[in-house]
C-alpha cells in the first residue's frame, strides 16, 4: 500500500512537474521541414517545437487546417522562409494580428534578398543564404530565451553548413562545362545551379507542382528543342510529383529517365536526407552523378 501510494505521488510529480515544465518553455512553430531542422539545431532543448508541413511534403499550394491554427496560436515565434512561400502562413497572421510573431528568413524587399541577391523563395538551396537565415533565427531564438547558447550553437552549425558548401564545390567542380545544363521540374534549382555554376536551362511547370496545371504541347515541343540545341542530358523531376511530361521528354530526347530530387523537403528521421546538411549532399551527389552521365 505505501509503495502504492508511493508511485501514485511520483508519478503526480512527473505530470504536474512535466506540465510547468512545458508551460515555461517558448513555443517555436516551424513552417517546414527544413526551417524545423534548423529550430533544433540552434534551439536545442530549451523550446518546444512544432512543425507544420510535414517530412516529404511539398509547401507549396498548402492549405492550413484548423489543428495547424491551434499550433499557430500558441506559438511564442513562428518560422517561415518568405510571405512568397507560405501565402498561408502570412494570410493567418494578417488575420489574427499576428505579424510580429513572424520571422521571415527570406523577406526581400524590392525583388532583392539580405544578401542582394534576385529573388526566389527556394532560398534554403544556397550554403550562403542559410549561414544568413540562420544567423537571424539564433538571433531570435536569443532574444527569446535570453540565453546564449544559440550563438554558440549558430557558431556550431556553421561549421557544418561550411561543410556542405566546400563538398558540393567539388562535387561540380568535377563536372566539365558541357555536361552543366539541365532542365528542372519546377524553379527552384536557379539560386543552387547559380552557386555551383550550373545552368538550368529550362523548367517544366510554371509553379510548384500543387499549383501548377499541366504544361501545355508547346511547351514540350519548345523543351525539346531547347534539349537538343543545348545538348542537355539531365531532365530533373521532384521526387513523389507526377513525372509523365519529364518521362516523355527524356524518351523524345533518347536520355536517360528523369532524375528524381527532393530539394524540397525533409525525409523521416533516420532516413538519407532527414536534416538540411544530408539532403543537400544525397541530392548533390545525386545530380553531380547524373550530369557527369555516370
Ligand atoms: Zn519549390
């Protein structure tokens, strides 16, 4: 009986010291996937964090449901790339009086970025954009834990992102000027192919592929033409999005079948590319392989 009663005022301990626990720590909400990689990185234990697009989900035509708004409403900051990215995210603030709780990595103002560089919300694909958005996001997560152990996290992490940046140098460094064209499913190769030195020399649809409608028969006769005039060899399609027009293209161009990436999201935990630094380097290879037609 006393052990009864013991483990009963324990496990009363656990719930109400677990409660007051998670009461006191800062909510951080995070819009995807890759920004939630970077939230527990720099932030470490000391917030709680919640994600809203899940791993292998696309952000782009998202819907928020009424359980993403309840996630939203407790959030002490709440992480997003651009207003251009997550339409959704800056349509719930607007609404609900919440625009400061925002902080946008990759808000540019007159089509220009921090760094000065053109516009394009995909900016999580570029070593030195992230070094930039990441450093405000310790920033932020600072000031709100007034603590400064995300400095030095940030301070940390940077080693890894210099990491990256160095290995993908090589990596297209290997790949001879020729073999540096390629045609994306949708645009959001431009700022990396602009950091290797690559080009993308086309895309196949206009928006994300949940908001694109289906590319017409002139465009794929404008492709083709483009494939081979180019002499391009790589078709890339985005992993888990519909690649019929891509598979057509490369059987009419006589190439190999379209090289499917994931630039746009995180995979599962424990899998190759479930944090920012493996996805950049499974996707990199991935393409290094596939423009040097190996
Ligand atoms: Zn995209």
């Amino acid at each position: 009986m006393l052990r009864l009663l013991a483990s009963l005022i324990f496990a009363a301990y656990l719930w109400f010291g677990g409660q007051a626990f998670a009461q006191t720590q800062p909510v951080v909400v995070s819009s995807f996937t890759v920004i939630h990689d970077w939230v527990q990185t720099i932030g470490g234990k000391d917030f709680e964090t919640i994600n809203i697009i899940p791993p292998r989900s696309e952000a782009h035509g998202f819907q928020l449901s009424p359980h993403h708004a309840k996630d939203l409403r407790r959030a002490s900051v709440i992480v997003g790339m651009s207003p251009e990215f997550e339409p959704w995210l800056a349509a719930w603030a607007k609404a609900n009086g919440r625009s400061d709780t925002i902080l946008w990595l990759n808000k540019h103002s007159g089509g220009r970025t921090p760094l000065n560089l053109p516009a394009n919300p995909h900016a999580w694909t570029d070593p030195a954009r992230v070094r930039v958005m990441v450093k405000a996001l310790a920033d932020r997560l600072g000031k709100l834990s007034g603590q400064d152990k995300t400095q030095v996290a940030y301070q940390q992490y940077v080693k890894e992102i210099e990491k990256v940046e160095v290995i993908l140098g090589q990596l297209f460094g290997e790949v001879p000027p020729e073999k540096r064209a390629l045609i994306s499913h949708h645009a959001n190769l431009d700022l990396f192919a602009q950091r290797y030195g690559l080009k993308v020399a086309g895309t196949i649809l206009a928006g994300g592929s949940a908001e694109s409608a289906d590319p017409s028969v002139r465009h794929f006769s404008e492709l083709l033409a483009l494939i081979r005039k180019q002499q391009i060899r790589v078709i890339v399609s985005d992993e888990g999005q519909n690649d019929t027009f891509a598979r057509r293209l490369t059987e009419d161009a006589g190439l190999p079948p379209p090289l499917a990436l994931s630039f746009e999201y995180l995979e599962p935990t424990g899998q190759p590319g479930d944090t920012w630094a493996s996805m950049m380097l499974t996707n990199g290879r991935r393409l290094q392989q596939a423009l040097l037609g190996k």
